[in-house]
C-alpha cells in the first residue's frame, strides 16, 4: 500500500533558504486555523519587543552622584553612617542586575533593612575609545567613589564586583569597613566548575580573536550568544515554547520583558581588561596567588583585615561555591562568615527567595560589622 503524500514537506523544507522562511511559516499557520494564526502574529510581535525596543533601567529612585569614564555612582537611601557601596558585575550586562525589579531589587532590601545609604556603580558599556583601559582604570575610579562617599565603606562585590572589591580592599584596606563577596571568583583555579574548565581549555588566541573582531572591544553580544550556546535547547526552543504558550498570560509577559529588558541588551567590555581578567586572573590565578600588581603595587589577599562575609550558589555553575569560599583561608581577617543557599548565579543577586531569606542577614551583619 502506498503512503499518502506529505503536503507539509515541501513547504518546510523552504526553512532552510531565509528568504523563503515567512512564506513557509504564513503557510503552516494558515493550515491550523486563525487561532494558531493570531498567537503566532502576537509571539512575532513580542519577540521583536523583547529584541529590538526594550531596554534595561533601575527599578528603584535614585541620584546620580558621580559620572566617571567607566561608571555612573548611583545614590540610594539617605546619606548618614557608613555608606555601602555595591559593586556591581562588570561582565556583560548591565548594573539592573543589583536593581532589578520593585520587591526584587538587591539594593532596594538593603536600604529597606536599615543600611541607610547605599550605592551602586552603573558600570558603562565600553566604546571603541576605551578599548585600552585595564583592571587599574577601574579600581581607579572605585578609589574616587570610596573617597567621594567619605573614604570609608562596606563595599558589596557581586560576581566580578566581588573579585575587584577584595582588590581594593587588599590594595586600601583602610578604606572597607567590612566586605560582602557574592558569587565571586576569588580563587579562579578551585573546584571543577564548567566555567573554569571552559576557560582552561580554550587558548589565549580565541578570546584575542574575538577581541579583535570587535575592533578591540569585547562586544556583549558576542558573550551573550556564547552563553546561549552553551544551553541551546533552553535558549532557543524552550524559551520560545514557553513564550508562546503564556502568549495570553498578561502577567507573565511582564515578567518575560522585565527580565528580557536586561539579559538581552549585554554591554561590551573593554578589550584590554577583558584580556587582562582572562589571561592574569582565571587561567594564571594571580591574584589568589598574591602575584596581581594592582595600582602599582602586589596585592596581598592577606592585607583584608576587615570582616567578610562569603555568598554562595548550590548549583552555580558560574562562580562554584569553592571559588567563593576559598577567601576563608585567603584573607587575613579573623572574622569570616559564610554561607551557602540554593539556586544558581543570578538568583544570588535577584532571586526572590535570596532576596527574602539571605540579604536581610547581610544588612544586619553590614551594620553590626560597620
């Protein structure tokens, strides 16, 4: 017996040439009827929103205090007692990472939970006449933020805020009354993480290839679709099944956009300091090492007197709690306080359940610490 013919195969396999790809998709929704048609017309339109239009933006009322080459100083709260700085990664996405959302925004439950004053570094994104600047530009201007709000400070480190804080803090400790490291990578060669692995086995010749190609900056593009590749299935299909599923769904949509807002729009990196960080910090590991000259001079992890306090993911596969937690025997201080709570990367700095549970302990311990 023979089969019957397949209609849909000729149409489908017009998805290969681009040209052709509306024509095959327009006809393949015409054939399941004009509900299938009208979400498929509303998840085009969301996905343009999502990549073209919306752009990130901090959820909480601020001032802004300084405006240097690599950042805008951000003012929360009222000014009064020891001010907190948080500083935020610098690793490709915007600042909205510590200010994310009304009710999940890191800076806003620290302010909330009593540290009066408190502020962010907006890290800019880096145009092709920054392309030279290295790590020292940038503790640099962290300097000039430390003094502008006083000259002393708890200094809040996320991710690779968390590496350039304890720098500072290493560098000037005079200047930290007390650290926060939170997902950050102090001892870039600890543990098995896939991130370290990822970096070990790459040659120092592909992040320089792709410097170049960004004509010597490190587009945040570029990093962002490495991390999708990394989980295709995710980014690229179930991502999308989930969008069109909740394509109705007015509250999810908000969220999708609130976050999209942020993670879709990276910003580029200068080129130097990208190379820097790769090649000195999480390949050679100079700076766990006691080997990292920062603002001219060897930084010593044991200089860090003041107390900390160490963050850490269960299932971050980013920063892995070995590299957190390896500042414990690292730094001088006599007083180090840890701990370790679920969840990935991102959910240390605005998930909701870290939000509620951890960071209001951080505040308290900021202000008996400070």
């Amino acid at each position: 017996m023979s089969k019957a013919p397949n209609h849909k195969a000729p149409k489908l396999a017009t998805l290969s040439l681009p040209f052709l790809w509306p024509v095959a998709v327009g006809a393949a929704m015409a054939e399941e009827g004009a509900e299938f048609y009208a979400k498929n017309v509303a998840l085009l339109g969301e996905e343009i929103k999502i990549n073209a239009e919306l752009r990130p933006k901090l959820a909480t009322a601020n001032a802004l205090r300084l405006d240097l080459r690599t950042m805008a100083l951000r003012d929360y709260g009222t000014p009064g007692g020891t001010p907190t700085l948080v500083v935020a990664p610098y690793a490709g996405h915007t600042a909205v990472i510590a200010d994310y959302a009304k009710g999940q925004s890191l800076v806003e439950t620290l302010v909330t939970e009593g540290l009066g004053h408190v502020a962010l570094t907006d890290w800019k994104s880096a145009t092709p006449d920054m392309k030279d600047l290295d790590i020292d530009n940038y503790l640099a201007d962290l300097v000039v933020a430390v003094d502008d709000l006083g000259g002393r400070v708890n200094l809040v480190g996320l991710c690779q805020g968390g590496w350039i804080s304890a720098m500072l803090a290493a560098r000037f400790p005079a200047k930290i009354a007390a650290l926060v490291l939170a997902g950050s990578p102090i001892d870039c060669q600890a543990g098995d993480g896939p991130l370290k692995r990822m970096v070990n086995a790459s040659p120092m010749s592909f992040y320089e290839e792709m410097v170049a190609l960004g004509g010597g900056v490190m587009k945040g593009e570029f990093m962002l679709r490495g991390w999708k590749n990394m989980h295709p299935e995710q980014h690229y299909l179930a991502d999308y099944l989930d969008l069109f599923e909740h394509i109705d769904d007015p509250a999810y949509l908000k969220r999708r956009e609130t976050f999209a807002s942020w993670y879709e729009n990276p910003i580029d990196l200068p080129g130097r300091w990208y190379i820097q960080a790769i090649r000195d910090l999480f390949k050679a590991n100079l700076f766990a090492k006691g080997e990292f000259v920062g603002l001219g001079r060897r930084l010593n992890l044991k200089a860090i007197g003041c107390p900390v306090y160490l963050l850490a993911g269960e299932s971050d596969d980013i920063t892995t709690r070995e590299q957190v937690f390896a500042a414990k025997t690292l730094v001088g201080s006599a007083d180090v306080a840890e701990r370790l709570v679920p969840g990935g990367h991102i959910g240390l700095f605005m998930g909701e359940r870290t939000l509620k549970d951890a960071w209001p302990q951080i505040a308290r311990w900021l202000k008996r610490a400070g």
